[in-house]
C-alpha cells in the first residue's frame, strides 16, 4: 500500500487499520467514574472546574454525566436538542465544479453511509459534545472485498482524555504520561463543540448548567425536608432532674418516632408535649427550583416557551419567537457536525478508497436545514409578480420552498392549463381535481384516438365552439380502462349539427307513449299511466349520452371563453 496522507500532509498509523489506539492504554478502560456530584457543594464545584481547566478533566467529565443522569429537566432538554438533528435530511455533496469522478466518489459515500449500522446513533453521540466540550468515537475499520469500511464507531468516554497544560484545545488520550497521547489519524471521529468562545475545556454548555443544577439540588433536598415534616406537630419531651443519659436517650428516641408511628413508650415520670403543627410553604422551595429550571432552559434551547407552561407570560406569538431561536441553534449545531464528520470519516473513507485527494476538493455532508416556505403565499405572490415583470429565478424558488429540481426519470405533477390540447388533458385527467375530470365512456371495440381539432378561438360564436369542442370531444372519448375510444357517430353528427334539435327529438322518441295518449284523446292521468307503463321497456341511453356531452362540451367551453 502506498503511503497515506493525512489532511495536514503527515503520514497516518498503519496500526490505525487493524488495531483499536485504546487497545494499547486498556488501564484507562478499567477505571471506574467517581460521582463527584455527591455531596457537591460550591467550594467542590469550583474546584472540579478549575481543574479542568488546567487539563485534567476526569472530574468535570464524571460530574456533567451525572447531572443528564440525575436531574430530569436538563436531561430533557438537551435530548430535544441533541435528537433535533436525527430529522434532519443530509447528502453526500460533491465540490463545487465536480468532475465525474468526484460525482461518482459523492454517491458512493451516500451509500455507504445510508448502509452504515446505527448511523444515528452516531449522530447522537457526537452531539454529546455539546454538553462536555467534545465527544469522540473510535473508529474500527474492516476490508470488504476492495473496500475499506467503518466496522464500528464506538463512543468513549470523556474521562479517558485531557489536554496539554499549555494548550486548552489539544486533546490527548491519557496514558500515564505527562502530556498524554495524540489521537491517531483516521482512528477517531472528535467533534469538538463549541457551545461558547473559549479553550476547547471551558467550551461545554455543561459549565454553563452546573451553577443552576447545585441551587436546584440544595431546593430540593430543603423541599423534601420541608414535606417530612409540614403539618407534624412539635413535640417537647420533659424528663425529671436526675435522669441519667440512658433514660434522655430512650425519651429522646420515643419523640423522634412518635410523629411516625403514632405510638411509643417513655419511662414513668417523663412527659410528652405536642405543640402547634409545623407551618410554613412550599413556594419558595418551587419559586427556586423554577428558576433554575427556567435558567436550564434558557441556555440550552434559547427560552423558556418551548419546555414549559407558563401561564403569566405563555403566547402564541412568543412560542413561535422562542422557536425560531431552537431553529437557529439546529443550524449551529449541524453545520459544527457536518464539518466534524467531512473532515474525521469522510476523508478517511475518500483516501482509503479511491487513493490520495486534495482536501479541498473532498465530498462533503450537508445537512438540510432549510424551512419550506409557505407554499400557498408564494403561490398566490409569484405570478403576479412575474406578471408586473419581476425576472424571479427559479433556482431561488426551489430553495425557498426546498423542492428539489426533478431528474430525467423522476414523475413530476401536471397542472391543468388552458393550453393544454384537451386529449393531452383528458389522458392526464388523473392529475386534475375531480371537477375538472371529464366524463368516461365504455365501449365494445376500442379504437385509435382521432387527430384533436384545435381548440376554437375566444371570440367564435357559441354555436362553432360547440361544434369544434365537441369534435375534440369525439376524438378522445376513454372508457374505464384509459383506452381511448369513439362513441356513436350519428349522435355526435346530431350533436355538431344542432344541439337542440338532437335533444328534441331524443326527447320525442322518450315521451312517446304519453305523446300518443293525447292523440288518442285520452286523460292527463291515463297520458302518465301509459307512460309509467312502457318506461322500463323505453331505451334511455341515447338520451343519457347527449346530455353527458353537452354538459362536457359546455363546461369545457365555458371555461375556455369564460374571459374573453
């Protein structure tokens, strides 16, 4: 194999291809966390974050893990803001003025990466960064056929790194030595998040919710203290002069337990008094934790409106404030991700796969985090505008409203327009809205569709258009299975002839039996009982047929010339 290169130009490990790095420091592995947070207190906590900041971040690990372990509001909100990112669309894009090769070395990575197990997964744990700083997976690679491949990218813990002591952002594996060992190219994917400015051991968003989350912890321990013993009433136990430790010990005991367990014995000559129950609130314990819940809420998604009721200041119109900042902090948080991910895995996969590239022109992963427009206004604004002479572009519409432009083989929509020839319409009828379908007719023998007439012209009499839709009409009849046909000649010929001479005389040939009545001079009734008589033996289809067309030929007609 030739020699790889790194982004930076540097020879990578050929370890980094068969062998995991933390497969040589395994007594990292086998240390257990300390659990800082308990008893933590605000001489504790400063001191675990200043050591952090000097490079060791063991402590400060431990305790962020504990506080999403321990404490349900922060778990849940940077669970919204962590899982944001999995609804996100992402592609695979080559550089700008790709070459072929590189069109075809950006869709292969798409697959990979579509094909890659628990690739969401992946997401979300590079996402932990944002709470501690940085998040790093270890990459195993495996040989398939040609190809190398991610076997497994395996989260590990924070606690297994620190930094240089002279530079905060430098992240090495600790390995006994001072400084620790540097991470081997192409053997990690390190996403370091910078919630805020600063060294990459003050950049965790966790610092920022450390201070809430220890006035929280001393609310609540108060608060379930406050609940023990809210309503019991106050208990003084009195023992004669004399009494020795023994006896003041077993009365002192009897009043600790006589508030639970509604009973106890005491030794003769010793007494027990109950005072006025314990008074008191619980609101100011509530007011405190709100606050530090709100304080949360604040700094990992932009406000409160989004988490949480609030009935004082809660409004439609600041809800959607509030979540337009979330989106803000999406866009932040993907592109962060994508740039990780480009330059950690799909380099890697690049150079191992199809030989050594320029890093500048390396694929690169894109994260939809576009939001639709809404498609009614702009479907409304545009043609008017582009009719005042507006030269909108299309490109600018498509991100607008984020419909992506169709390829040679994709089925688009079709619209009905005015223009369109009515066979082309009727054949796509399936496109219109149901109003617009025309009429469907069955028939014996399909045919071939008859050349469609052109349309008639705004102006022409009512009588010309008529005739001229109707021969379209004719032309481009369907029955039930889209085949076209063509239905009776004479009843269209009566049809382009006269329209109302057709109607009269099917209409004659239907009332015939009551026509003959009359003649015959017989009653009004017996006209409609004759009639009654011969209709289930009368054909109304020929009828039924011209009415259909003509109803057909005069919408279409109507909506043609209906301008002009």
């Amino acid at each position: 194999m030739a020699q790889i290169l790194d982004q930076h130009g540097n020879p990578i490990q050929r370890e980094v291809l068969s062998e995991p790095q933390t497969a040589r420091i395994g007594w990292v592995t086998r240390e257990f966390a300390e659990h800082p947070s308990r008893g933590l207190t605000p001489q504790k906590l400063h001191h675990i974050l200043e050591e952090a900041e000097q490079g060791q971040l063991a402590a400060q690990a431990d305790l962020f893990a504990d506080m999403e372990e321990k404490d349900a509001h922060i778990f849940a909100e940077m669970s919204k803001r962590k899982r944001a990112i999995l609804t996100l669309d992402w592609r695979i894009a080559p550089p700008r003025n790709a070459s072929a090769a590189e069109k075809k070395q950006a869709e292969q990575l798409q697959e990979w990466l579509t094909d890659l197990p628990d690739w969401d997964d992946v997401l979300l744990d590079c996402l932990d960064g944002i709470g501690h700083g940085f998040s790093a997976l270890e990459i195993a690679w495996q040989r398939l056929g040609s190809d190398w491949l991610p076997q497994s990218l395996t989260q590990r813990p924070q606690r297994w790194f620190q930094t240089l002591p002279h530079d905060g952002n430098a992240l090495r594996l600790r390995d006994g030595s001072v400084e620790g060992a540097e991470p081997w190219t192409f053997g990690w994917v390190i996403h370091k998040h910078k919630a805020k400015s600063g060294y990459l051991t003050r950049a965790g968003l966790h610092r920022v919710l450390a201070w809430p989350y220890l006035f929280k912890n001393y609310s609540v321990r108060d608060l379930a203290e406050f609940l023990e013993i809210y309503g019991l009433p106050l208990r003084v136990g009195k023992y004669p002069a004399g009494a020795t430790n023994q006896e003041k010990a077993t009365l002192l005991r009897a009043v600790a337990e006589i508030g639970h367990n509604a009973a106890g014995i005491i030794p003769d000559g010793m007494l027990i008094e109950f005072q006025n129950a314990a008074q008191g609130s619980e609101e100011p314990f509530e007011a405190m934790i709100g606050w530090c819940e709100r304080s949360q809420s604040k700094a990992i998604l932009g406000g409160t409106l989004t988490s949480q009721a609030d009935g004082k200041s809660s409004t439609n119109a600041l809800g959607n404030v509030h979540n337009e900042v979330r989106h803000d902090l999406l866009v932040s948080d993907a592109r962060q991700l994508a740039g990780t991910l480009t330059r950690d895995l799909l380099y890697p996969l690049v150079t191992l796969n199809f030989g050594q590239v320029d890093p500048r022109r390396r694929p690169r992963l894109v994260f939809d985090t576009r939001e639709p427009e809404d498609l009614k206004l702009y479907a409304e604004a545009l043609p008017e505008l582009v009719g005042l002479g507006l030269k909108v572009p299309v490109k600018w519409v498509r991100e607008k409203l984020a419909i992506p432009e169709a390829q040679a083989d994709d089925e688009v929509l079709v619209a009905p327009r005015p223009e369109m020839d009515l066979a082309e319409r009727i054949k796509d009828s399936h496109a219109m809205p149901p109003e617009l379908r025309p009429v469907t007719k069955q028939a014996q023998k399909p045919t071939e569709a008859l050349p469609a007439e052109p349309q008639p012209k705004a102006k022409e009499e009512p009588k010309t258009a008529l005739a001229a839709l109707t021969r379209e009409y004719r032309a481009v009849l369907v029955n039930g299975d889209g085949q076209v046909v063509t239905p009776a000649q004479h009843a269209i010929d009566e049809a382009e002839d006269d329209p109302p001479l057709a109607l009269d005389e099917a209409m004659r040939k239907l009332l015939q039996p009551a026509i003959d009545a009359f003649r015959a001079g017989e009653s009004p009734d017996a006209a409609a009982d004759a009639l009654l008589a011969a209709w289930p033996h009368l054909d109304a289809s020929n009828l039924t047929e011209l009415l259909a067309r003509a109803l057909f030929v005069a919408d279409v007609w109507g909506r043609i010339n209906g301008n002009a």
